[in-house]
C-alpha cells in the first residue's frame, strides 16, 4: 500500500488553489474580450443601415479647443457620423437632430488635449489603446463619461485604480467624485483612510477643504466608520 506523506497533500493543495487563480484570470480575460467584442458590434462595415461611405470618405470631424472655443488645440480629426452614432448615445443624439455640429460637420470638444481626442476617437474604431499615461487616461475618463462610451471609462478607471499611490490618493478621489466613478473613489478612499495621520499634511487635501468640504465630510465618515469596524471584531 502507498504511503500517504503530508508534504503530498500541500503540494496537491498548492496545485489546486494554483489552477483555480489561473481558472480566475482567464475567466476577467474572456469577459474583458466579450465586452470588447460586444462594443464592437455596435457598428458593423458590412450593415447596410450604417455603412460609411468607406474608410477614406469622412463626413465629420472632432476638434479640441480652448474652454471658450476661441482656439483649435491641434488638427482636427476626421471621423463617420455613422460609426460616432453608433458608439455613443450623446453624439447619436446630437448628429440625428438639427443641432450645429450636426449642420457643420464640426465637433467641437474643450478641455481636451489634442492627443486624447485622437486617442478617443482611434478607440471608437478599434476598441483599443495605445501608449495610455495616467494624464491621458484621466482625459479620457472625462471624454467617456460625456459620451457615455462606458466600455472605455471601464478600461480608464481600472488603469488609474492600479496606479494609484499616497500621492495622488487625494486628487483621485477629488477627480473620481467629479466624474461620476465609484470604483477609483472607493479606491482611493480606502487608501487615505488608511493613513489618515498624513492627511492634514498634503496640500492636496487644504485645497480640498477650501473646494470641497463636502468631500473632506466624507473621508472623515468613512474613517470614523472603519475605526468603528475594526473595533467591533
């Protein structure tokens, strides 16, 4: 009869939770592609219904200005109306009616550096990012949240939350609540209430205080509430 080791047993059991984390990471991966796939979908070359011209026939273009749309910030980018309708429910909105941008074929877009609104735009093609930095990505959570490409603040959120330190712990959970992102502001709040004794350090939060007391209300709730917690077990 075989010898039954405990040492046996560990390894099986490391075996084990070993392939139930890789189970795990494929799993995230194959969602991530459905929804890619399913973003794609949206707008398909071979739909008679929406099919542009073609690739090089460009009926609107996006442009990145000043906040008061006195000054182009760049060249502008030249897009479809269809496939824009098709991606976003704002710009579906504001194509099909009588509005400017869509008598002008001119989109104009403030607050946005030139390279985002490429970014932005190769996106709704592609579903893809390229050479994505944290300044970026927070340009394009903005631009994701007006025009309700959920798909891509999902994306940007879930970079920004894996680059989230004590530094910028503040200023992302100030931009979080600003556009409407539950994942970076629980993020970022989990790490500031975990080192609440360098709070009143960072000029970060005195100017949080000064814009947002609302905000400064909240951090403190929640510490107060984790401290409560914490107590209880």
């Amino acid at each position: 009869m075989e010898k039954y080791y405990e040492s046996d047993g560990g390894t099986c059991k490391e075996c084990y939770e070993e392939a139930n984390e890789m189970k795990d990471k494929f799993k995230r991966e194959i969602e991530e592609l459905k929804a890619k796939v399913a973003f794609l979908r949206f707008w398909s070359p071979f739909d008679p219904h929406s099919r542009p011209n073609g690739p090089c026939f460009t009926d609107v273009v996006l442009v990145a200005t000043s906040d008061d749309h006195s000054a182009e910030i760049g060249a502008p980018v030249p897009a479809h109306k269809a496939l824009l309708v098709s991606r976003s429910p704002v710009f579906k909105a504001m194509l099909e009616s009588e509005m400017e941008e869509s008598l002008s074929g001119t989109i104009k877009i403030s607050d946005v550096s030139y390279d985002a609104l490429r970014s932005f735009v190769n996106y709704l093609y592609t579903a893809e990012v390229s050479c994505l930095d944290e300044q970026v990505a927070c340009e394009l959570l903005v631009l994701a949240e007006k025009y309700q490409v959920n798909h891509l603040k999902a994306y940007c959120e879930k970079l920004l939350v894996s680059k989230l330190n004590w530094d910028n712990s503040v200023m992302s959970y100030s931009f979080a609540h600003q556009y409407n992102s539950k994942l970076i502001s629980d993020a970022a709040l989990s790490l500031i209430t975990d080192n609440m004794d360098k709070l009143t350090k960072k000029e970060e939060y005195v100017e949080l205080v000064e814009k947002d007391p609302r905000l400064v209300v909240e951090i403190y709730e929640a510490y107060l509430s984790k401290q409560v917690n914490t107590a209880a077990r």
